[in-house]
C-alpha cells in the first residue's frame, strides 16, 4: 500500500464506519483499521502503526489516556482527535500529550479528508473557532472576543480565498480574475497572515468553519 494509511476508533460503529466508507473512495487513503475503545486503538498502533489514527474522546478506556500510550508505541503516528468535546481542557490535553490535530465531528467529509492531508505531511490543525476558544481561555474569561479574522480581509483578499478554497491553483486563480501570478501570491501572503494559519488548507479550512458557524446563526431563532 503506497497511500496514507489510517486508522479510525470510535465507539459509535455507525459513525465509524460512515468514516471508513468515505474515506475508502479517497484513492490516497488506505483504511488499515478500526476499533471502539482505548485498548484497540493500542492494538491497532501495535500491530500496524497507521500513519494517521482518527480518535474519539468519549469511548472506553478514555481517548486522552490512550494518546501518549500510543506515541510511545509508534512515535511516527499522528494522531487527530475527532470528537464533540468543546472543552478547552480537553483541547489543550490533548495537544499537550502529543495529539497533532484537533476537530469536532460536525465537520464534513472533505474538511476532514484536508485535516488528515494536512497532519500526514507534518503540520499541525485545530479548527480556528476551537484555537480562537482555546486562547481566550487561557488569556483569562474577561478578554474581550477577537473579531473574526475573515472580516479583515479585503473584496480582492476574500475573492482570491474563495478561489484558493474551491481548489484552484495561484495560477488559475490569477487568470480568473485577471491578475498577474505574483500578485496572487501576495495576496495569498497576507490572507495567511491576518487568518494566522500556515497554508492554503487551513486557509480553506477557516473560511469553511466560518461559513458553517453562519449558517448555524441563521437557523438559531
């Protein structure tokens, strides 16, 4: 098998197995394994250290304990929790322990499928509400909220986004809307910047979340 391989323990079986199933039609991916508590993920990590293991938090034997357990088994695995814990706690514990990314289970198919790209080449990826959450927590409960980084992008800063988020190259992007290759790299430069992320993924990543926390808005009465 030459694609990333990855393993899934969660303890919920239809929502594990609707993981394995959709990431089985990505052709980069190899699903290696699957479990439902602590110790199968040890025995998954044992028997096959995948290159990527998808972790829930709630399931028996506890997923935080299980993290530097399996580090220590397969020091190469990434680990990428994938949960519908909020807590501030659980996040910065687990990343202290070693996990490298950090997601809740809202997120859909292709958002996730770029978090397990995204972690396999070595970067590291909480989702930005749950990173904005985790400073303000540790900044102290009276620090005002900070404004959402997407609304100090400019007209040409957002179209160039949106684009980059559809899937299209620096240089697509430039010949739609006529612009020189360099300048979309610029542009490019300083989106990175203000949404403070490291690549292209995290930037589409962000603009997802941030589209997803509008629509949960909306549908709020």
């Amino acid at each position: 098998m030459t694609g990333i391989k990855i393993a899934v323990v969660d303890d919920h079986p239809l929502f594990r197995e609707g993981v394995m199933r959709s990431f089985s039609e990505i052709a980069e991916f190899d699903m290696v394994g699957e479990g439902g508590s602590r110790d199968d993920a040890l025995r998954i990590v044992r028997d096959l250290c995948p290159d990527v293991m998808l972790m829930d938090i709630s399931m028996p034997g506890n997923g935080l304990e299980a993290i530097r357990e399996a580090l220590e088994e397969c020091p190469d695995l990434k680990i990428v929790m994938l949960t519908v814990s909020e807590a501030s706690d659980d996040i910065a514990t687990a990343l202290k322990l070693g996990a490298k990314g950090y997601v809740l289970k809202g997120i859909g198919s292709r958002g996730l499928a770029d978090v397990v790209r995204t972690v396999a080449a070595g970067e590291s990826y909480v989702s930005p509400a749950l990173s904005a959450r985790l400073i303000a927590g540790l900044s102290g409960a009276d620090t005002p909220e900070r404004p959402d980084p997407l609304s100090e992008l400019t007209d040409r800063e957002q179209e160039v986004l949106n684009l980059v988020a559809s899937g299209l190259s620096n240089k697509r992007v430039a010949r739609e809307l006529d612009l020189h290759e360099k300048t979309v790299k610029h542009h490019m430069t300083r989106i990175l910047s203000k949404l403070k992320v490291t690549n292209r993924t995290e930037a589409a990543l962000a603009l997802r979340d941030a589209a997803d926390r509008s629509a949960t808005e909306r549908l709020q009465p």
